[in-house]
C-alpha cells in the first residue's frame, strides 16, 4: 500500500471526493495516511488512527520513509521545512532533529497544562487543530503531543483505558465520557480535577463536573450526561 504524507499545515478529510463534502476529521502536516485509491483529484486514505476520508491529492506527497519524527507541542510555531515557511499547530510532526523541551512535572502535571493551551479554540466538526477543534479531537491531539496514541472519535476511545468506580477517583489527566438518550458515547474531555473538566462545547473550555455529568454555570444546567471516567496513565 502507498504511504503519504501531509505537506500542508492542515488537510481536511472529507466524506466524499468535493470541497463542499463535509469534513469528517483532519490531517496536520507530517503525519502519514496510507493511500487507498485515487481519482481525478482526490485521493481517498487512512490515517494512522483508522480514520479514512477523502483529501486533495495535491496536499499529499508520497513517502517510503518511516523516520522518526517529533510533535510539535507548542500552540503555534513557524518552522522552516522543504516546503518552505510555514506556520504549523500543535500536534503537527516535523523532523526528528528538532527536539522540543518537555514541560516539567509528573506526566498527569503536563497534560493538564498542555490541555490549558487550547482554552478557547473554536469548535469546528472535525476539526483536529488550534485553528479549530472538536471533543474527540481535543482529547487526542493533548495525549499526542505526550506521546500516547487515541484513536479519533470518543467512542473509539471509550472501549481503551482503565475503568474507574466513582468520579471521585478521578485525577487530572484522566479522560471523561458522556453519551446520549440511546446510550452512544457522544463527548469526551480532560479531567482537571475531581470537580473540574476542560472540553469543546462551542469552545474549549473548563467546567464544573460532578456524578450528573457538565455543568455549565453560564446556562444554569447540566449541558452533558457522565457515562463513566477512564484513566489512561499507569
């Protein structure tokens, strides 16, 4: 199978093979797909989380190389790569030469600070960057930038992680699912603390949390309904 590469800071996955098709998730630049077919000038791949959509062939460039790389862990930053000058996000991947100073602190420490940097990035569907972000998204980039591979959507990530018994239980780092009136698992975010959550909803942002579920203070109510809290560090 074809192996590719993203060459432009933020690639969008669509459902179907137009620029009106909507988005489904996202590419940052340097990170791999596997290239499953093309025509005229899409191509339709699979990124290294499983997730398949279709991305403008032009945005691509075939790779053999499996070198390893660093990820960007800063909110912005504008690198000098082959394709010239470019301002790249957080999550990004980039030669491994270039090394990035990892926050001090315990790994639950770091992740928590790490999640503050996108406190009020827009929420865009399928957005997976600081220019815009969904839930599931938010969740995955802060664990990668820590060098712990999610996969895309929460539900995927639901199934993975150690099952806690009560919130309380919970430290920060940890992630927290909610689902809908069927049961489906339908929202994810950061815990800060046992009381305290940093998630998309309209924005990234930090709520209170309790056994219910998000509260959100600005609209008086609980806007998200808690299924379970899972831990993902040892």
């Amino acid at each position: 199978m074809q192996k590719a590469v993203c060459n432009v800071s933020v690639l969008p996955l669509r459902n179907d093979k137009a620029e009106t098709s909507e988005m489904v998730s996202q590419m940052l630049y340097g990170e791999i797909c596997e290239v499953l077919e093309t025509e005229n000038r899409y191509s339709r791949i699979c990124m290294q989380d499983g997730t398949e959509g279709w991305v403008n062939t032009l945005c691509i460039a075939k790779t053999s190389s499996d070198t390893e790389k660093s990820v960007v862990r800063e909110s912005f930053g504008v690198f000098d790569l082959a394709e010239g000058r470019m301002l790249l996000s957080a999550g990004s991947e980039i030669e491994a030469d270039f090394r990035f100073e990892d926050n001090q602190g315990a790994v639950r420490e770091r992740i928590g600070n790490t999640a503050l940097l996108f406190v009020n990035v827009p929420f865009l569907f399928g957005g997976r960057s600081f220019f815009g972000i969904d839930a599931a998204a938010l969740v995955q980039l802060v664990y990668k930038m820590h060098g712990i591979r999610l996969p895309r959507f929460a539900a995927q990530q639901a199934t993975q992680g150690r099952l806690l018994d009560f919130i309380e239980e919970s430290e920060c780092g940890d992630i927290a699912f909610f689902d809908d009136e069927e049961g489906n698992i339908n929202h994810a975010g950061i815990m800060l603390s046992n009381y305290e959550i940093l998630h998309c909803y309209g924005k990234v942002r930090i709520d209170s949390i309790d056994s219910s579920g998000i509260f959100n203070s600005e609209q008086n109510r609980h806007t998200h309904r808690l299924r379970f809290v899972k831990s993902f560090l040892s």
